[in-house]
C-alpha cells in the first residue's frame, strides 16, 4: 500500500507542476481540438492514451 501512495504522489506532483506552468491546459485545449476532427471521420483516442502518447515524446 505504500508504494501505491507514493506513485499517486508522484502523479499528483506532476499534475499540479502541470497546472502551474499552463501545460495540461494546452494539452486539454489540443486534446479537445483533435478530438472534434477525429470524431467528424470516426477516429478516436481515449484521454489517457492521447497524454500516454504525449508523455512518450518527452
């Protein structure tokens, strides 16, 4: 259990460093964006593997 609250944490530091320097807005905002094209030919990507993929370009 305790490895299991250090790496939610972890996540909530990365989250919140997001936030304060306006990356995960700009990420929500392009999200979203994609989002609305990819639905008008029926492609999709879930919110999790669209900041998976993101994550992986770092």
């Amino acid at each position: 259990m305790a490895r299991v609250k250090l790496a939610v944490r972890r996540v909530q530091v990365v989250i919140d460093a997001a936030n304060t320097t306006g990356e995960l807005a700009w990420f929500n905002a392009a999200y979203r964006a994609w989002r609305i094209e990819a639905k008008k030919v029926g492609r999709g990507m879930s919110y999790a593997d669209a900041l998976a993929r993101d994550c992986e370009k770092r």
